[in-house]
C-alpha cells in the first residue's frame, strides 16, 4: 500500500490508483479528466482530508492536490506564500486563524448559494470574517481521559477547570502548543474569555507544573490518552468520543465553569489559480453530502453545518454543554491571536518543567 505522509502534498489521482481506488487520471472519462486542479490545504483528519479529496474528484472530474497540516501551520504557510499563492482552498481547521487570514486579506470575498442551507453560528462566521471564511462545523473544548490509567493510580477524573490545578494531575496533563496548534489557542482564548485575561495568564502557569508535555497537534493529546501515555488531555470533545469508538478507554467531561469551542471552517485563498475550481469546491463541501463524510470517513464527531447533516451517532450535542459567549470577531483578529500567543511563549512556554 502506498505510504502516506500528512504533511507531505498528495497528488489525489495517484494516490487513487495506488490506494487500488480506481480514480487515477487515466480512469476518468475524457470530459472529466478536463475539468482541471485544486490545490487544497486540508486542517482536519487525514482520513476525512482524504475521503473529501476522493469524493470530490470522482464528483467532479477535478484532480485534487491536497495538502494536510494543523490550522496554525497551515496559517503559517499561507502568510509564507502570499506574494505566490500555492493553494487555493483551505478546508477545516478552527475558526481563529481563517478569521485571521480574511482579516490580513489572504482569503477572498465568496458567497455560495449553499449558505441558505447553514446553521446560524456558521453564517455569524461568514459575516464576521467580511464574507471569507464559511462555518463548516463545530466543537467544543474539555477534558479527555484514560479511566483505566487513572483507576489504576487512584486518580479522581477532572470536572472543572479549578481540578487540573491539583496535585494530583502532577505530570498527568498534555495539551497542544499554540504556536502550532488551533486547538490550543481556542484553550487560551477560552480561559481569557472565562477568567480575565490576567486570571487566565495566571491560571495557565499554576497549570504549567501539571503539563508532561506540549505536542504539535491538536489531536495528540487525546491521541496520547487513549494509548495510556498521559492520564487527562485538554482537547476538543468529540476527538475524545472518536478514540471511544475506537475501542480506547476514554472518557470525557466538559468543566464546569463553562467552556469554549470552534467553528471549524473553510476559505478560499486571495490569489487561487484555480478559482473556478475554488468555488466549486466550496460549494460542494457545504452539501448534506459533502458534510457527513467526517463522520462517515474517519468517524470525527463534530456538529455539521448544514441543518439537513445529522448529528453523528454519539457527538456531543452542544446545546447540552455549558458554552462561554466565545468572542470570535475579537479573538480572530491578527494581531490578538499574534499577542496572545507571544505572551503564552513569554510566560507559559518558556517556563521549565
């Protein structure tokens, strides 16, 4: 079977024929083989990355080169290509830095006649991005954790926020680091949104001493507990659902105190070479279809955007769950993400453990 790198660009018709999916360029009809390429910078699973890839070319006869990486990467890579875009879609990923990305002017105005099928929270982030970035679905924030590594120490699971403080989670905590990791940042946010920005500063450091380690990704924390390498994560709540489905002895509890989430969402980047392509890819990927393919793919949980995708069997419903008034307008913005990060680098980062 061919090998699949995630942060390595994939050439969808090729990787097609290797994967014995029948979809590589010689497969396709003559009209479809001409419907040209979209390059697509992809911040979700590999699997629902690779599903969407799949299932768009064979819907359109459009040859897709996908790319997948986190969404602070990928925000990285696009700032990096500006003068020369490379991608012309950016799909998933939390909301913050596609908010950023409209607001520095490296995606682009669209309207897609799907949006009259969306959720509102999906279309607040459309009109709050200038009409740049769409909601494709949603998530909340909480804590994961192994049951039978926690039994085994004796370790009572987290409820609220105030609990991971305790010395009990000693070296028992992973999070994702915000230099990388939107997930990440939507913690930072949410604790700034929940406590002040000062208490939450101070919050994070008293935190720091429970911390084992800071991984890449945003999905590596609870990655890490379901193969019982830490005891709790800081992760969205739904990754925590999939790695119980999966056969893992995980857990999951939103805090108490209230938590934050992400609207997951999808841009098409100023300076695409393949535009035609773009905004049919963008309409497609707001389609009931198109929207049950996290689910249906890789078994990802989120809540889809488009009001006729049922909620997956097992997600968390967010209307269940005690949710801050997340501000992303402010917390979406260049420069406040840029600030926020900086001074978690200054006084949580660089703190030793």
């Amino acid at each position: 079977m061919t090998r699949i790198s995630p942060m390595r660009p994939i050439a969808f018709a090729t990787l097609a024929a290797g994967l014995g999916l029948g979809l590589g360029v010689a497969a396709l009809p003559a009209t479809a083989a001409a419907q040209g390429t979209l390059n697509l910078y992809c911040s979700v699973q590999i699997e629902w990355c690779q599903a969407a890839a799949t299932n768009f070319q064979r819907d359109t006869g459009i040859r897709v080169n996908m790319t997948q990486r986190g969404s602070g990467e990928t925000l990285a890579a696009i700032r990096a290509e500006s003068q020369n875009p490379r991608g012309d879609v950016w799909f998933g990923g939390t909301g913050d830095p596609h908010l950023a990305a409209a607001e520095e002017n490296l995606s682009q105005v669209y309207e897609s006649p799907n949006n009259v099928h969306l959720q509102p929270w999906a279309l607040t982030q459309w009109n709050q991005s200038g009409k740049r970035a769409v909601g494709v679905y949603a998530g909340a924030v909480g804590f994961g954790f192994n049951t039978e590594l926690l039994a085994r120490k004796t370790i009572a699971a987290p409820a609220c926020w105030a609990d991971l403080l305790e010395p009990r989670f000693k070296g028992e905590i992973q999070v994702a680091n915000p230099n990388s990791s939107g997930t990440a940042y939507v913690i930072i946010a949410t604790l700034v949104q929940l406590m002040g920005e000062e208490q939450g500063f101070d919050y994070l450091k008293k935190l720091h001493a429970n911390i084992n380690a800071y991984a890449r990704s945003g999905t590596g924390p609870i990655k890490a507990v379901a193969r019982g390498e830490t005891g709790v994560s800081l992760s969205f709540v739904h990754d925590a659902v999939v790695e119980k489905n999966a056969g893992f002895p995980v857990s999951y509890a939103t805090p108490c105190e209230g938590t934050g989430y992400e609207i997951g969402s999808m841009s098409i980047l100023r300076g695409a070479r393949n535009l035609t392509q773009a905004r049919r890819f963008y309409d497609w990927a707001l389609t009931e279809p198109a929207q049950r393919l996290g689910y249906e793919a890789s078994k990802q949980l989120q809540t889809p955007s488009n009001k006729n995708a049922p909620l997956p069997p097992d997600a968390p419903d967010l209307s269940k769950i005690k949710l801050v008034e997340y501000d992303f307008a402010k917390y979406g913005r260049a420069a406040e993400r840029r600030r926020l990060i900086e001074r978690w680098d200054r006084e949580v980062g660089s703190l030793p453990r």
